[in-house]
C-alpha cells in the first residue's frame, strides 16, 4: 500500500517539473458543464442553453431519473442528441455513472450491467471517440482499511467490463467516501493497473481536507482525463458545496496549475445536490453564474 511517505515523495518529483511556457506549445482547458445540474430541463434546451452561455462541453449524467438514463434514453433519441451536439459543437467528454465498489454481489453484478449499458451508450453517441464513464466509489473514509481489498477486486471487475465496452472509466475520491485522498485513488489504481481505468479529479473534495491544491494536482493530473469543478465551504463532516466562485478556491491559481502540469482536458462544472435540491433553484442562472466566474480567472491566469 502507497505511504504517506511515497505520496510526499512521488508529489515533490512531479512538483519538480518545469512550469508550461505561454507558447505555442500551451493549449486552454475546455470549459464544459455537467446536466447533472439541469435534471429539470428538457434535454435540447439543456443543451441548446449551455451551448448559449459558451461551454464547450457537455456531461450527461445516467442517474435514475434523467433524461438520459440508459432504460429510458436509447435509439431514435440517442441519435438526436448526437446530432444537436454535432450542430451545437458541444463535445461530449463524459457520461456519470453513480456505481460502488463496496457494494454487495447483486449491486456489483448491476454495476457491471449499467458499465455496459453506457459503454454501448458513449459508443451510439461518438462512435469516433467514446467519452469516458466517470463516477465515485461509494464506502466511508473510516471503512477504509478494512474495505480496500475488497474495493481492489471489484475494480478488476470493472476494469474487464470497461475493456470488454471499449470505453474508459473515471475514478473520483469524494469527501465522504471510502477513497477520499489522492493517496487513497492512487493505491487503488495501482492495484488493477488498466489502460481502462484512468483518474478524474475534483479539488473540492480535497480543499474541505486541507489537502494542498499544487500537491494533489502533482498526484493526480498525470493520470486524469477528466475535471469536475464546484467551491466549497466548511470542513470534513460540516460542509457546503457552492458554484464556482461563491467559497475559497482561487481559480486564477487553480488554471495557472493546470497549465503547470500540462493539463489541457476538459474542466466540467458540478453542481451539488446539496444546491440543486434546494427549493428555488436555477439551473440556467447557475449554469451562467459558473461559466463567468472560470472563464474570468481562465483568462487571468
């Protein structure tokens, strides 16, 4: 298992590399927003708002009761989203998945069924380039030791469904969650080693830890193909996720790293439940609300 001594030590080499010149070698992270956070709205109108706003990307999300859930989006539909897309130039990076490595043997066995499902889904709607699966890993922080083992054979079960679908799965430490830390994420990719799974990172949960933005981004980024962006406030146990640009986290720093680390992928905003539950929600205000906040501190930095 990865120390805490061999993540400072594979940080401080990473943090060693030389920063990214503003030449023509340097190319901008694609500004996306995730449906997650527009559950209420008519899938073209999604669409056809975030195109408005100037987001370059989109991320549909595959939970019960969207749209674009498998059992209920499939066919005629598929085709239609992929040609608004196509018109719209919106690229289509990610699909979210909501499955767990801690689950029991029916759950994981529906697991695997949902890889498939959006794994044939990634391939009707950009048959040239799959967008990845990315998801969160489900447990506790504190069930961490005496579930990772566990967690690491389910994840080989992944892995083969993923190759098998001929798609890439994103894997996301959250706060509250089993793999919390970069640390965590790492040791339990290393277990499985697939050119199918691939890391997704989301500084928010790290920030509410006090982990240091620089040292995650040195962890992570170099096995990262996908970025979900949200601010923050509290700490660990009692906290509040926000939009962009509403809590602490310095995006003029944030998009001055990324070029650092030679990032240039797709950066997706995620709205919370924790916001979009809330009586009164906006999902295009919010929507332009973070699209302003990040492109702003993308330009200064």
């Amino acid at each position: 298992m990865h120390t805490r001594r061999h993540f400072l030590q594979t940080t401080a080499a990473a943090l060693a590399l030389p920063s990214l010149s503003r030449s023509a070698e340097a190319t901008t992270p694609s500004l996306g927003f995730s449906l997650y956070g527009m559950k209420t709205l008519p899938l073209d109108t999604a669409l056809q708002t975030c195109a408005e706003i100037g987001y370059s990307h989109v991320e549909l999300a595959l939970n019960a009761g969207y749209p674009t859930e498998p059992k209920v989006f499939h066919g005629e539909a598929r085709k239609a989203a992929a040609a608004k897309l196509k018109a719209l130039k919106l690229g289509l990076p990610c699909l979210m998945i909501n499955v767990s490595l801690t689950a029991d043997d029916q759950a994981h066995a529906a697991a695997l069924d949902l890889i498939a499902a959006a794994g044939q889904m990634a391939h009707d709607m950009i048959p040239a380039s799959p967008p990845l699966l990315e998801t969160i890993l489900g447990g506790k922080p504190a069930t961490w030791e005496t579930q990772n083992a566990g967690m690491a054979e389910r994840l080989h079960g992944w892995a083969a469904a993923a190759e098998k679908a001929k798609i890439q799965i994103a894997l996301k430490a959250h706060v509250s969650s089993a793999v919390n830390s970069p640390e965590r994420l790492l040791w339990l990719m290393d277990q499985v080693k697939s050119p199918s799974i691939v890391a997704a990172y989301d500084y928010s949960h790290f920030e509410l830890q006090g982990i240091d933005m620089e040292e995650s981004m040195a962890a992570l980024l170099p096995r990262t193909k996908f970025i979900h962006v949200k601010d923050s406030q509290g700490e660990v146990g009692r906290f509040q996720f926000l939009l962009p640009g509403q809590g602490r986290t310095d995006y003029r720093k944030y998009f001055a790293l990324l070029r650092k680390f030679r990032y240039t992928g797709p950066v997706c905003v995620e709205v919370s439940g924790q916001i979009f539950n809330k009586p009164g929600y906006d999902a295009v205000a919010a929507a332009k609300t973070s699209f302003t906040a990040l492109s702003e501190a993308l330009a200064k930095a």
